[in-house]
C-alpha cells in the first residue's frame, strides 16, 4: 500500500491511497481522483518529507587522524602509565577476581598484609573504599607501542 498526501485546487489537503504508484497515475490521467472535502478534480501530488530538499548540509567527514603520530603528551602518558603497570605487576600479588575478598581479609587483619592487585567491579570497589579499605581503580594498561598510531 502506498499513500500519497494529495491536494485540490481549493487548498484541501488530504491522503490517498494506492496499490502502486501506477494506480495512482492511471487514476490521475483518467480524472478518477477527486477532493473528499470539495470533490474538485484538479488534484496533484504533494512531495513527502523524503523527497523535500531541506538544504541541510551534509554530514562532516571525520578527519582521517590515523595516519598521524602520537603526540609528546600522548607518548608522555603511554610510557607513564606503562612504567606504573610495569611496576604493579612485579610488587603487588595477582589474586585475580578475589580482589575484593583478599583486600578485605587484610584490612580487617584476617589475612597477612600484603600488596594485592587483582579485578573488582565499579560497584565491588566502590564499597571497598566506603569501608575504608584502601584499593585504588588504576587505568587499563595502554596498547604496546608498535600499535600506537
């Protein structure tokens, strides 16, 4: 089904509706159509919303950024957090998904006190540091290098 918004020469909007849009033409040249309001014959298609030029300009191409060199900063920060990655995983213990549960066992003495690194969720480390047990989110280890832009 196809519908068309339709007008009269009277200035009567209104839809119609088609099988094709072949219908819509034969139904035309043979003087079929006519206005519900006014019942005039002279009656011509509206353009719809899709086929309106809104002279909306074009979407912006993303500059292509790929081709570009890491910054000083960018390099800076990469070798920054790389150095303090580097530097947690040869001091702190990995306990894995555990985190949670061996960071708690130390602060509340039932464990050996220790430098532990491991995996909690927003809301688990979230309620660590509510109680005062000292764990700190660290940002995810940077790319290798060579795989920089």
């Amino acid at each position: 089904m196809i519908i068309y918004d339709l007008d009269c020469a009277a200035g009567h909007q209104f839809e119609g509706w088609f099988n094709r849009s072949e219908d819509y033409l034969e139904q035309e040249q043979n003087g079929l159509l006519s206005c519900p309001v006014c019942g005039s014959r002279q009656v011509k298609k509206l353009p719809t919303a899709s086929y309106i030029n809104t002279h909306a300009k074009p979407p912006q191409k993303v500059p292509d950024t790929a081709a570009k060199a890491p910054s000083e900063k960018q390099l800076a920060t990469w070798n920054a957090l790389e150095k303090l990655h580097d530097y947690v995983d040869q001091h702190f213990k990995d306990v894995g998904a555990d985190f949670p549960e061996e960071a708690r066992k130390i602060h509340y003495g039932e464990a050996e006190a220790r430098n532990i690194r491991g995996s909690a969720t927003r809301e688990e480390a979230k309620a660590l540091i509510e109680e005062g047990v000292e764990a700190i989110p660290l940002p995810v280890r940077p790319y290798p290098k060579n795989k920089l832009n």
